[in-house]
C-alpha cells in the first residue's frame, strides 16, 4: 500500500508523528513498534524501495516457529518513521503510545529484489535485531475485499535455526530497545521523539564534521586550563564549574557503564545512574558531564558528595568506597550534569563544533529526575562570574563555541575561571594535633611542579572528627621515615611522614611568595586522579589563552559531509568492515599483506604520537624522574641504564632505557591499535636483553592506578590474572620503563575472550634452518593463501622467523582456527619435507622448521608488531610486505628501535588493514 495512503490517514498539524517523504535510494533496516492503539499490536517494518512496508501483527513475533502469527499488510509509512516513539494523539489515526520494541538490519533470500518479492507474495529474510534473530519467512494467504481496499492477510513465520526459541513470549520483552521505557512510561508524560513542532534552530544542528565510525568503550576527558579572569566574548558560552566527580557514561543497547576520568568504574559511586537510560533517546551514546550533591539551598556540595557515595579513607592506606543505602544517604540528591555529547548512533561527534554538539544533546535527552542538562549563557560571561560569586559557587568555565572535543588533552579552548581557589594536593604525611584534634592537627602536603614533588604547604580546616580518624589510620598504614619530597623536606615539628598516595581536593586563598598554599582548608578525597598527576595549578593570561583558542578554531579544516546516522548493529561500510566470505573470483598467488598508509584522521580515537615538546624533556630528565607525556605523568627509573648490547661487529652504541621509551613513546600511533582492547603477556627482562627474563601477566601492586585492568573471568578467582589493557601512550611508556619490551597480546579481545580474531601462522626455525629456508616455506604459504583467496599479513619476528597474521571472523573456536592452520600447515610441509619437523620436542625436530598450528591457543600467544626482542641491538617484530620477502637484503632483525621510525615514515603500519578486515576461513 502505498505512502500517500498513509498520508491522507493522518493530520500532521496534530500528531507528532512524521510525515516524510520516499528515501532516494533502498535499505535493509527493519523496526518493530509496539503500539496500543484501539488494541495492541505490533507494526513490524521493513525497508524497501524507499519507504518502510508494514504489517500489523496483532500478537506480536516470534521465535518459536510452531507461532504463525497473523500479519496484515497495511499502508507503507515514511522512512522518518523508522525510529518514531512517543504518543499519537486520541482522534487520529492510531492514536495511542508508540515504542521502538526491536530494530536492526535484515537481509532478504533468495531474492536481490524483496520489493518484487513481497508484491509476488512471500519474502524470505534474515533479522538481525536486538530481540529478533534469524531466519523469517512473511508469506501472504488472502486478500479481503469488502471496502475502498483490500486487506492483506499474511502469516509471519520464524524458521527453525540456532535463534529459535521454543519457550519465546513476546509479553517478557516489553522495553524500548532505543530508550529502555514501556509503553505505560512513554504515555505517563514524555513528549514523542521525533516532533515535528521542534524549534527551527534545533533542527539545522550542523554536523557536517561528524564522522561515521564505531562508538569505543571510553574517550578520555578533555580538560579545561585555569585562567586569571572572567571576560565577555559572543564566540565563547560560559558554564557553571561544577563542584562534584567527572563521570563519562557510555550508552550501549538499553544499558550505561559509567566511568571516572581515569576510566575506573564510576557505578559502584553512583548506583542511581546504573540503571537503564531512560534519560536519553539514543541506540548508543557518550556523554560528558559532573555528578554533584545538592545541599537544601540547591548549591552543589562536594562534602555532601563524599558523604552520599561513602568515599573514604581507608585504614590499609588506600581509599575506599562503602555505598551507602538509601536509608544511609537520607535526604542527599544528586543530579548528573551533563554538557556534552561526544558519540550519537554510529557518529563520532568529536570533530564537531562545541555549539552543535550541545544543541544536539539537548534534543535527545529525556526528562528524568537525576540528569539535567547543564545549561550555559552565551556572550555574556563577567556577569555569569559575579553572579555565580554571589551565589557562593566554584567558578565558571569558558568554552570556545566552535572548539572540538580534544580527548585527554589540557586545552585553551575550555578555559576555568575560579572564584574560590582550589587544588588537587597529595598527603605527604600528618601532624598530630591538640585538645579535641590531638589525632591529626594538619595534612602535609605537595604537588608536583617540573617533574619534582614539593612541599605545598599545610591543611588544618574543614575536616570532620571522624573524617580525622579515617585519615589518621590511613597514613599510618603508609608511614615511612623520612620525607618523600625531592627537594630539601620542609621543618616541621612532630610530622609523621607517609608515602604520598592520597589525593585531597584543598581550596584556599593564594599561592605565596614561597609557592605555598595559604589558608588552606580540606574538601575531600579525590577520586580518579594518580598522585603523580597533581601539578601545581598556575592561572594563565586569559587574553592570551583566548588568542590561542581562537587561532586553533581558525586553523580547523573544513570537514566533509558526514553520512546520515547508522543506527548501532548496521553493517556500513564507514563503520565495520565486511566479511570477507566469497573466494575472489581470480584469486591471487599474491595476496596484499595491507592497503596504502592510514591516516591518523581515519579513526577519531587514534593514539597521538608524543610531541616535540614532551619528546625534548624526556632527553632533559636526569637519570629519573616524572615524564609528562599524553594525559598522564609517568614515573620513570634507570634511564641510562643499559639494556641492549650493540650488534656484534658494529660501531653502534649501546642501547639505554631511555632510547627504549622513547621508541615505545613514537611507535605507539601504530602499536596501539594492535594491542586494543587485549589482555596483554609481558616477557620483562629488568637486567637487560643478556640477563634472565621472566613472563609476568598479573599486573604489579606498584601500577600506577591509570593504567587500564582486565581480570580473567571462567578461571578459579586463585589462579585468574589481571592483565594489563594498553589504550594510551602512558601505558607504552610504562612497559617500557618496567622493561616489558617483548609484548605478547591475546588473540582475542577481552569481550569475547574465547573468540580469536586472528589465524596465527608461526615459522619456526631449527638450530640447523637457515633464513633462506624459512623464506622458502613463507612464500608458499603466499601462494596457498592467494589460490584460497584469504589475506594474511607476515611480520619477521625480530629473530629469525617469520609469522603470518590472518584476520578472520569472530565466530571460530581456537579449536577450529588451529585445525584449519594444521591442515594449511601439513599442505605446505608436504611440498618441502626435508625441511619440516611436527615433533613438539625442540630436540626431536634434528634443527629443522616447525610449522606451529598450536600456537592458536586460548593460553598462546604471539610478539606483537613493533614489540621489541631480547637481543644485541633492540631488533624489532616488523611487518613486512609479502613481495619483500623475494628481496635479497632481507635478514633478520633487519629493523632495530633506532631505524623503525623511518620505516614506518617511509610505509606506514603495513598490518593496518588487518584492522580492518575479517575473513571466513574456507574450507581447504
């Protein structure tokens, strides 16, 4: 039936409802919307030939496919109707509450036409949905004829495969897959999503710079610079400096994780906020904002905030959480502040401007007790500075209207403008006090200024007698007997100094002359924030900061056209690679190990490079000391210490620790992306290439808290692991400097640790192989690959083998992957047998090749790309082109740290497209 049907049904002066138009050219995306109209039933859409065909089925679907549920095929409705839920009004046609009940993409069979199919009579189809998955089959069965039209009677049909569900009611699934709401929740008071009286403004949001892209688990925050004062400019909005936590929330299919600045689980503070987020209108979003606790006048309290999440000091010299339940939290509110939006349904919203990110965000949050979009004023902000002082607030923070959301950086974009003057300060040790404070008379405490922790002066205000105890207990867990700042340690009579471990939020009056806090008093403990990452707070020139703000708008480069949204489970070509599932019709004896060079601005999250500045004082340090590079201030020891010998023969020098994490610190842009979202191995040798290593897969107690942590799950808690995750260059510096230099990541990602994403090829050389005869066996394995038509990607080890990494779908078993590499495996040893061995035993194999199909194991794993190896020289893991494996120069550990920057300069990351690509293993 057609869209002018629909049409003329409906009034859309009254409804919300959209009237749209024929999309241009065809889909694959299906809707399912649950609608109480005169009675209830389900509209189950389809888009076809530029508009959603619809049937009306009064049961809803099913999975089991003894239910053949009746479906009338009524008038095709617009594609804006996709993702429509809200409440039609009594009077017009269907009046009643509407809920998007299941979305996703289907894929039709037997057919390239499923317009013609349905016209024919029966489609056939594939769902993939969030509730309905699997094989369909829509078929009519009559026609009735009595009115102006006919009415169409088909039967929906679920075909038995591995998604049936013979147990399936419809009536247990009654939630929003786009809002998690019920239909009795969108009736009681939320306005439709979709709604055709929306402000003009609010419908010409520019998001010419969004970029189609897959949505990651976390984006770290960006921070604003202090500033010495307010001022007034129309390019710049003011928001209120909210006095609370940081907290990010990432929404994914009805559900939100929520985390601090320094990516740590934020749910286990604010419980409320856990639940399902019915506060925003989103298949997947970021959010940015601050959870504050409201005192009876209305004004944020970080005192009240502590005490509602429990966050204490704890009596083991760490801080600890206890939730407090709803009886102990009383009458303390909080409310989620949000200011941001940072992801939206399949777009990076990074790139765009700060205005119409914001204007977005106001369009798809929903109204709900705890979250509140926090408002801001334009132009005008010396008077939103006084008027905030009146109020007794923290400050204001200035935003740059065009600015990008840069992740984890400082920038002059966002400026703060502080009325009471605050700082992040570490507790260095205690006084003991008198009378009622005889426990604790003042906090000592420093912070880090140019690489070195200093003394910053004393707190003795503001903190509670019980919160005196805590603290108390707490640094006499971490007593130490001296002073732990690097300069000369201050006088002070009777303190009792601790390991500086505990960070304290402080506001006072001034700095000194001395550049010591004046009149300091205590706000809290600090959550999220490492020690090493408190820096002395220094306002800037405010004129200055604008101008550089504004030369960086200016500099921007005009952005392309952004494609409309992908609603999350679409398969787009911008936002998931396809399977690679059909042989190539000529298949290659050489198959392309990557295409052409990526670009950094190919993906939104790529890892910076470090730059020139932090590179410069990383060669300035002394023999130690704090490196501030990315986001994080690294503690780093030893750094001319030796840890390679040079090649045997050379002139070269030695190889220092320092000359380490510098190379760790450049290669991460093309080593992070190989190591996402993977537990890690590391072979550390602490003595050095020449001295004992050992594997270590727990992660240390020493770890500084910002590095990112997975623990093993389906083990014995005894005997599971928490592996290091490497998302940021702090963390390749960190490997670096604990000598971790032979990284071996999981084949798999941590989602779905039993699912390998990679079919390993391992060339295992013998005593007795030669590199020729490891080559000999490399390139035929090239030619097995292209007669199959799968893509692998080879590397030397940095020793004297070669490994092929073959991407595939995340479907196989280890099981599976490793019997399909031994059946590959035994084809090309078959050809040369005198070079192979398949003995397991190293002295069985008489110093031939082993051609290792058992190295695709859960507990196996494989040196990463650009990991370097214990040997003279620092060789590097280095990915290879397949036609460099004919050339007459190579050798192994060919590319050492000290040249590997040029090659990658000169061809890129040659594994970068096996980012980008998964592959059916066909059968051999």
């Amino acid at each position: 039936m057609s869209l002018e049907t629909d049409r003329r049904k409906r009034d859309f002066a009254k409804t919300p409802e959209p009237s749209g138009s024929a999309a241009p050219t065809p889909g694959h995306r299906f809707v399912v919307q649950r609608h109480r109209a005169s009675r209830l039933h389900y509209d189950f859409r389809l888009e076809i030939d530029g508009v959603l065909m619809s049937w009306a089925v009064p049961k809803g679907p099913s999975l089991n496919p003894a239910d053949k549920r009746m479906a009338v095929h009524v008038e095709d409705h617009p594609i804006d109707y996709y993702d429509f839920e809200g409440t039609i009004p009594q009077g017009q046609y269907g009046g009643g509450d509407v809920i998007v009940w299941d979305w996703g993409h289907f894929e039709s069979e037997e057919t390239d036409d499923p317009g013609a199919a349905v016209r024919a009579g029966e489609l056939k189809f594939r769902l993939e949905g969030e509730k309905l998955r699997g094989r369909f089959t829509l078929v009519k069965t009559s026609g009735r004829r009595g009115g102006a039209e006919d009415e169409d009677n088909w039967l929906l049909i679920h075909k038995r495969d591995d998604q049936t569900d013979e147990s399936w009611d419809v009536d247990a699934h009654p939630r929003s897959v786009k809002s998690g709401r019920t239909n009795d929740e969108v009736k009681a008071g939320a306005a439709a999503v979709w709604d055709s009286g929306a402000p003009a403004e609010t419908a010409e949001i520019d998001l010419s710079a969004a970029v189609n892209a897959r949505m990651p688990d976390f984006i770290p925050p960006m921070k604003a610079t202090l500033a010495d004062s307010p001022f007034s400019d129309p390019d710049w909005l003011f928001e209120l400096k909210w006095d609370g936590y940081r907290v990010e929330a990432v929404v994914r299919d009805g559900r939100v994780r929520l985390w601090t600045r320094n990516q740590q689980d934020a749910a286990r503070y604010f419980p409320d906020l856990a639940e399902a987020p019915t506060w925003i209108s989103a298949h997947e979003a970021i959010v940015d904002g601050e959870v504050v606790a409201l005192a009876e006048s209305g004004e944020p309290s970080f005192s009240l905030l502590q005490e509602r999440t429990g966050v204490r000091a704890g009596n083991r010299g760490q801080v600890v959480t206890e939730p407090r339940s709803p009886v102990e939290r009383g009458d303390i509110s909080i409310v989620y502040q949000v200011f941001d939006l940072l992801h939206l349904d399949g777009r990076s919203l990074l790139a765009v401007p700060l205005e119409e990110r914001k204007r977005l965000l106001q369009t798809v949050l929903r109204p709900h007790g705890l979250v509140q979009y926090a408002s801001h004023v334009v132009e005008e902000g010396e008077a939103f500075h006084r008027a905030a002082a009146d109020r007794g607030l923290e400050g204001i923070v200035a935003k740059h209207r065009g600015s990008p959301y840069e992740q984890g950086r400082r920038t002059k974009s966002w400026l703060k403008v502080k009325i009471r003057r605050e700082q992040e300060v570490v507790v260095a040790g205690y006084v003991p006090g008198k009378g009622t404070h005889r426990d604790l008379g003042s906090l000592v405490v420093g912070v880090h200024d140019d690489g070195r922790f200093v003394f910053a002066g004393e707190i003795g205000s503001g903190i509670a007698a019980k919160t005196r105890k805590e603290l108390v207990a707490t640094l006499d867990a971490l007593r130490r007997d001296d002073a732990p700042f690097d300069d000369e340690a201050p006088r002070i009579k009777d303190v009792r100094w601790a390991e500086p471990r505990i960070v304290v939020r402080a506001e006072f009056a001034e700095w000194t002359t001395d550049k010591l806090m004046r009149q300091a008093a205590y706000k809290g403990i600090e959550l999220g924030k490492h020690p090493t990452s408190v820096v002395r707070e220094e306002p800037t020139a405010t004129n200055a900061a604008r101008r550089s703000a504004e030369a960086a708008v200016d500099r921007r480069p005009k952005q392309k056209k952004a494609e409309p949204p992908v609603k999350a489970g679409a398969d787009s070509s911008q936002t998931r690679p396809k399977s690679q599932k059909a042989r190539p019709k000529s298949a290659q004896a050489r198959p392309t190990s990557a295409p052409p060079r990526a670009k950094s601005a190919a993906s939104p999250t790529l890892p910076q490079a470090p730059t020139r500045e932090e590179l410069e004082a990383l060669q300035q340090l002394g023999k130690e000391g704090r490196w501030e590079v990315g986001t994080e201030s690294v503690a780093l020891t030893n750094l001319d210490k030796v840890l390679f010998p040079p090649r045997p023969g050379s002139d070269e020098k030695p190889i220092t620790k320092r000359e380490l994490v510098r190379y760790f610190a450049v290669v991460s842009p093309a080593a992070l992306p190989h190591l996402a979202e993977r537990a890690l191995n590391l072979h550390r040798f602490p003595n050095g290439a020449s001295g004992q290593g050992f594997w270590q897969k727990d992660i240390p107690a020493s770890a500084p808290v910002w590095l990112r942590r997975w623990t093993e799950t389906g083990v014995d808690a005894r005997e599971a692991n928490t592996h290091v995750v490497a998302d940021r260059v702090a963390t390749m510096v960190w490997l670096a400097n604990s000598a971790a230099f032979e990284i071996h990541p999981w084949t798999s990602k941590i989602d779905a640790p039993e699912r390998p994403t990679y079919a390993l090829i391992d060339i295992d050389p013998g005593d007795r192989s030669s590199f020729a005869e490891v080559l000999v066996l490399a390139r035929l394995y090239r030619t097995a690959l292209g007669h199959l038509g799968v893509t692998g990607f080879p590397k030397l080890t940095g020793k004297r083998g070669v490994q092929v990494w073959i991407p595939i779908e995340r479907r196989y078993s280890f099981g599976e992957t490793s019997a399909w590499v031994e059946g590959l495996s035994r084809a090309v040893g078959s050809l040369v047998p005198e070079l192979v061995s398949w003995e397991w035993s190293v002295s069985q194999r008489g110093g031939r090749i082993r051609l290792d199909y058992t190295q695709n194991s859960y507990i196996k794993t494989l040196v990463a790309p650009y990991a370097v190896r214990p040997a003279a020289g620092a060789p590097v893991s280095a990915p290879v082109t397949w036609d460099e494996l004919d050339s007459p120069d190579l050798r192994p550990g060919l590319w050492t740290i000290r040249d590997m920057e040029a090659r990658l300069d000169a061809v890129g990351d040659l594994f970068a497209g096996a980012l980008e690509l998964e592959q059916e293993l066909p059968a051999l």
